[in-house]
C-alpha cells in the first residue's frame, strides 16, 4: 500500500457522516483513537488510529477532537470600506431601514466598491479569509452584492473566485445583483431587475463565476414577483438558487424558495409555518444568521419550531460590514445554541454538514472516504467546546486539501 501525503492521528474524530435521519448526536458519529489520512488532497481513510495507513507527514492530535474543516454557507466576503459610523447610529437607535433609504446601507458600501481597485479589493476579501480560515473554516459560500453593475458584480466574483485559485479557502459564489437597486437606477426598477435577470446573469454564466443566484426577497428590498423572475432566470441557466428571505417581513420568500427547489432560504425571522412546512417537503436548508439578529436588535427563529416542521438548519457568519462584521464561525454557532436553541450537537452540524447542504457543497462537511481533505482540530477532546465559547482562540490545525494552512502550538484548553 502507498504512504498517504498526510495522516492526523490519535484524535477524537467526529465525522459528522452519520446517517441524515439519526439523531444529532449519533449524526457525528465519532471515532475514538481514530485518524484520518489524506492523498492527493481527497481523504483517504477514516478510522481506528491503528488500521491508518503510512504516511510522508503524520500529526499526532495528542487526543484533541477532530472535525471537518468547516463550512460558512453565507458570507458576504467581497467587500470594500466599513460602516462604522452607521454602527455607531444604530446602536444609538436610528433604524436600519432608514439607514438605508437615506444613501448609507448597501449603497454606501456599493460607492466603496467601485471606487476601489481590484487588488485593493482582493487584499481586503483575502484578509478576511484567513481569519475565517484561522477559525477552522475551509470552505465559504461567497457573494457578490455590492456592486450592482453587470461590470462590477463581475469584478466582486472575479475577487471570491481567486481566494480559491490562490488557495486561501475552497469557494462557491453567488450571484447578488439583486441587492438593492442601485441609486442611479431608482427611477428604473423594473429595468434593473431584467437587467439582472437577462445580461447580468448571462455575463456572470459565460464567465463561468457563478455557482448560484441569490435574491434579497424583503420589505425594502425585491418583491416576491422580482424574486421569481430572477431566480427563475438563473435556474433556467443552470445555476442554483438561493435567496435572503423574511428578515424583516414575510413576503412568501420561504414558499419561493421551496417552489424553486432553492439550496437554502436565510435569516427567517419572520417566516410562517406554512413556508417552513414547504422548504422542509422540498429539502431547502435554513441559514440562521446570529450576527445580523444581534446587530439588528430583532428576535431569533425558533430553532425548537423549525425542528418539529422538519427544517434542517445550518448557521453562517453573514460576514458582511454593515449588520455582521465577523469572521468567527463558531461564535455564530455559539449565539446560533443560546438564542435561536439549537442543540450544542445540532449547531455542529450546522456548520458542518448541513452548512456543506446548504452552500451546495456535496464533498466537504464530513470526514468520509473521497471527501475534501480538510480538517479542523479543536484545543479540546469534546467538539462542543466550540459552542460552550464565545469565541476562542485560533484553531490548532487547520487542513486545506491536504496541506497545513495553519498550525499553532498546542495548548491546553480554556475550558
């Protein structure tokens, strides 16, 4: 038998490749004393510590638990400038939507956008995939969305498409023109929204920098009908489709999303029943958004009552610089146990395997045979101190298709 590249051994590993019915805790199916081995970047062997396979390089966990490098399935990565001052207003009280309305929001970051140059954009899009990646995350869904020209969502996709050429993290991007309407198109709605849904589309296609189309189907946002439109379009391209739904008003996003067949519906803080009914019939993923709830003042979903509509949940940084200015995707899964009430070994999940569901990523997420090779060690042997913490330290190792992109000393745990 040829040596594998690369085997963590004596580990705790939790797979999280346990069968979709099972309970959550048996759903991480873990492994005691095990290892895992990689080749060619795809893993190799999953299992007793014993029965693992040579290897050129092994590292020994020193019985530390071992995951699957994890996924964020909504990050808004590509980005220029900051909000702090409007931050500072609506800590004072200002409303979002005014905010928004008034020029600051979206459209405040669109002007930094375009304003910045292509390398400028890239530097700042690639700092904040290394401190996602320091926090154990290798793979991101990544949007586009500040842009809102044909010209520049191409320019913001270009930038998530080379965190990946470059080897930073695996990626999966989406399409967001439909964002907001851009400032000089506010008299020319409709027109936009084609635009969106005809060459925009097409060019994002033709290029090749699109996985999927996302919408945001809210109230100062796009309509249900513009929603249909779009996402309907990009279906019909080939793309698959997600949208930001009921994160202030329930404009029937959910049911949208489960008549698409949609990977996932997020935010949901206003969804009814029924819509969660039809995303659970249709297998479409909820993406719980703790940072923008936080930041927005606003009540969490129930994770309690999506679980008895059968919803699967994943959670995501929504890492963005007006309502979620964070790279630490276990603090979301933490805020994601505390204020929506997730299960510690459902939050896992969902920044796992569900989060892998939701962004469209059939081979990352579980440690099984054929997978991605990417793992993240913990600084502890029980996998839900990731949640039990708000925020911690960067994680001890941190595998990208089988090479070591980060590795710190061992300590022992904080906890």
């Amino acid at each position: 038998m040829t040596a594998a590249d690369l085997c963590v051994t004596n580990a705790r590993v939790f797979t999280c490749a346990g069968p979709d019915d099972a309970p959550p805790a048996a759903r991480l199916a873990p492994i005691e004393g095990g290892a895992v081995a990689i080749s060619d970047g795809r893993i190799r062997f999953v299992g007793p510590a014993a029965d693992a396979p040579a290897a050129a390089r092994v590292i020994d966990a020193g019985g530390r638990a071992l995951l699957p490098g994890l996924v964020d399935p909504h990050t808004h990565l590509a980005f220029a400038g900051q909000r702090v001052d409007e931050m500072a207003r609506r800590m004072a009280g200002e409303d979002y939507r005014a905010i928004a309305a008034a020029g600051g929001g979206i459209k405040a970051t669109v002007r930094a956008v375009r304003e910045a140059s292509d390398e400028a954009l890239f530097e700042g899009t690639a700092a904040r995939a290394r401190a996602l990646r320091a926090r154990g995350v290798t793979t991101a869904e990544v949007k586009s969305g500040y842009g809102l020209t044909v010209h520049d969502e191409l320019r913001l996709l270009r930038t998530a498409r080379r965190l990946d050429a470059e080897g930073l993290l695996h990626v999966t991007t989406s399409l967001l023109g439909a964002h907001a309407v851009p400032a000089e198109r506010q008299g020319d709605r409709a027109g936009y929204v084609e635009e969106v849904a005809t060459s925009m589309i097409d060019a994002a296609v033709a290029e090749g920098l699109a996985d999927a189309c996302d919408v945001y189907l809210d109230d100062g946002a796009f309509t249900r009908d513009e929603a249909a439109r779009i996402l309907g379009a990009a279906k019909a391209k080939g793309l698959a489709v997600r949208a930001h739904v009921g994160q202030f008003a329930d404009l029937g996003g959910a049911e949208l999303a489960a008549e698409l067949g949609a990977l996932s519906a997020d935010h949901l803080e206003e969804v009814s029943d029924a819509g969660l009914r039809a995303m659970a019939a249709a297998g479409v993923r909820a993406v719980l958004l703790p940072g923008a709830w936080r930041t927005l003042r606003q009540t969490p979903p129930d994770a309690a009552r999506m679980r008895a509509l059968g919803v699967r949940v994943a959670v995501g940084t929504d890492c963005n610089p007006g309502t979620s200015p964070s790279v630490d995707l276990p603090l979301m899964a933490a805020l994601a146990v505390r204020d929506a009430g997730l299960t510690m070994e459902e939050a896992l999940l969902a920044i796992t395997a569900e989060a892998a569901r939701a962004a469209g990523v059939r081979d990352a997420g579980r440690l099984e045979v054929g997978a991605r090779g990417d793992l993240a060690l913990l600084d502890h042997d029980d996998p839900r101190s990731l949640t039990y913490a708000l925020g911690g330290p960067p994680a001890p190792l941190v595998v990208l298709a089988g090479r070591v992109v980060e590795q710190q000393a061992f300590a022992p745990p904080l906890w």
